[in-house]
C-alpha cells in the first residue's frame, strides 16, 4: 500500500517538474555566439547619443543628409516662382517688352545697389573665349564676349529666368534670345543657328534654348554672350570666371562701378580676368578686394585653405556662418578675409 502511495506522488509531481523545466528553458535562452546572433540585433539603429562614437558613419550620414538638403531647397526655391509671373517685376517696374535687348531708359527709381545670387549658374557652352569685352576699333564697343562654338552646338540657359526677347537683327545679333532672370540679371545669346524656346517660356538654368550659328555681323560660328542689369551691360568677366568656368562667388553686388567700360580692345583673351582685375579700386566691395574669397576646388578641407591663407579654421567657420563638418561644395566660394 505504502508502495501504491508513492508511485501516485510521483505521477503528480513528474508533470510539475517538467513543466517547470520547460518554463525555465524558455526564459532563460542559452547565449549564442557572435557567429549565430541575429543580424538586426549585431547591427544596432545608430542614435544621436551614439554618433559620437562612430565618427566614420556619422560624417558620412551628415554629408548624405546636407547633400540631399542642398537639393530640397534649391528645388523648392524653384518652384515657389510662378512660372506665369514676371521675373524681378518689383526691380523692372513692370517692364515687359518682346522686341529690344534695351527698354529699360524710362525707368526711375532704379536701385543704387543689387545683389545678385549666382548659385545656379550654368555655363552657356563649353568653349575658349575669342573676344573679350572692350573696344573694337574706334567707333564700335563690344558689349559681351565671344565663346568659340560649331554651328548646331547646343546653348544652355545661365540661369533659371523667362525668354523675354525672341528676334532677329540682320547687322547686329542675327538670331538672339534675351532671358530676364529670377536673380535679377539678363543674358544676351547672339549669333544662333536655331531657336529652342519660344517668347514668354520659363526655362530652368542649363536648359537648352537654341543651337549655336553665325548669323548676323558675325565672322566665324561662335556664341555672343552678354550680361545686363536694367538694360545695362556688365562686362561678364566680373561676375564669371571663364577660365574655371564658375561665378568668381555666389553673389555679386550691382553698383555703379559695374557699368563701368575697359580702355582695353576686345581681341586680349589671353587671361579673362583682365578686365574683372581692373575695377579693383572700385567701391564694389564684391570686387575690390576688401573682402576675399577662395573658390572651392576638389580636395579642399578647412584646415588646408586655413593654412594656405594664414588664419585658423574657426576663423573661417566664424566668417562663412559654418562648422567644421560642413561639407565644401566644389565651385562655391568661401570667405577668407
């Protein structure tokens, strides 16, 4: 009897005990080795607190993220301007006339100074210049440059803007296009084979608008490009750096020193900064030297223009409004002095 008593004790307590085991195994898994652990827990989401510590990742995902930044707002800049609208109608006074590269002789109030935002310039044809802005003799004045292209070569629009002139001049520009832009300015393509645009079209800045030619008082296929505020022409070698092709700095300040003429003819290409060099006593702050810049180029860091120019790195993040991870952008220009 004693016998019977104890084996239905332990049919009682053999369920309880492996049950327990069983609960047991369950909360409390075996550690597994690095080989055999999953991958999404090996291979943590970084956190602010934790980027500090991964220096290699977290510049990469600060210039993934800027870069990507650049972009949004460039493109939201863009498309807050309605492409039915004027461009820089409060600085034209309304202006709007589709037959001269000049209109603007009536207009009063002009400002004394403009700033002019260079950002998205694009280069109208890749070419050497072969004429610059100057004199052509004793009674003609050459109001833009000359870049070198082949007949049926593409023209890209230099900045974002609207076609505001679509004409043809027999002794003067043959067949040009006018764009009056967003930033404020207007470029002149003369010389062209074809037009890619009509009147009136809002184009973005590197979009094609016509084809290169030599139509008109021309002696050789070539693109005239002139750049003009409120009907003024400014030489283009003070905005544009030719060479690099890139805007010698993101903006350019409009005064009355920029419509100043050159002495020099037109035929000295040999360096397009000539003429840029010679309104160095000017009033023109963006072009007197006072205030200088260093166009960035591929390579570049902080620390190398600090050491090239003689000043430290927080100074240069102290004149640019930037910090020490901020990514340089090749072409922009950053502050030196």
């Amino acid at each position: 009897m004693e016998k019977s008593h104890i084996f239905a004790k332990t049919r009682v307590l053999l369920p309880v005990t492996l049950m327990f085991f069983t609960l047991n195994a369950f909360s409390q898994a075996a550690p597994q080795s690095p080989e055999k652990s999953r991958p999404e827990v090996s291979h943590k989401q970084l956190h602010s607190s934790s980027l500090s510590e991964q220096p290699g990742l977290f510049a990469d995902g600060l210039r993934l993220k800027m870069d990507l930044s650049v972009l949004e707002e460039a493109e939201e800049r863009r498309e807050a301007f309605d492409p039915n609208a004027i461009p820089a109608d409060d600085v034209y006074g309304g202006m709007w006339a589709n037959r001269h590269v000049n209109i603007y002789g009536s207009i009063k109030n002009a400002p004394d100074t403009f700033l002019v935002n260079l950002e998205n310039f694009t280069m109208p044809v890749v070419g050497r210049m072969t004429s610059n802005f100057g004199r052509r003799g004793s009674r003609r004045y050459h109001y833009g440059i000359d870049i070198k292209a082949q007949t049926g070569d593409t023209i890209y629009a230099a900045f974002d803007g609207k076609i505001r002139v679509k004409q043809f001049e027999r002794r003067g520009y043959g067949y040009y296009l006018v764009i009056r832009h967003l930033n404020g300015l207007e470029t002149v393509y003369g010389h062209l084979s074809k037009f890619l645009v009509d009147e009136n079209e809002f184009v973005r800045s590197g979009q094609p608008i016509g084809l290169a030619g030599n139509t008109g008082r021309s002696f050789g296929s070539h693109l005239h490009f002139e750049t003009r505020f409120l009907g003024q022409p400014i030489n283009p070698n003070f905005i544009i750096d030719f060479e690099n092709k890139v805007p010698h700095r993101d903006e350019y300040l409009v005064t009355n020193s920029s419509y100043r003429k050159t002495t020099r003819s037109s035929r000295i290409t040999a360096s397009a900064s000539a003429n840029y060099k010679e309104a160095a006593n000017s009033t023109n702050k963006y072009v007197s030297g006072d205030v200088k810049y260093h166009r960035i180029r591929q390579g570049d860091t902080l620390g190398a223009i600090a050491k090239r120019y003689g000043v430290t790195v927080r100074e240069l993040c102290n004149l640019n409004n930037i910090n020490t991870r901020t990514v340089l952008r090749i072409g922009k220009s950053i502050r030196i002095s």
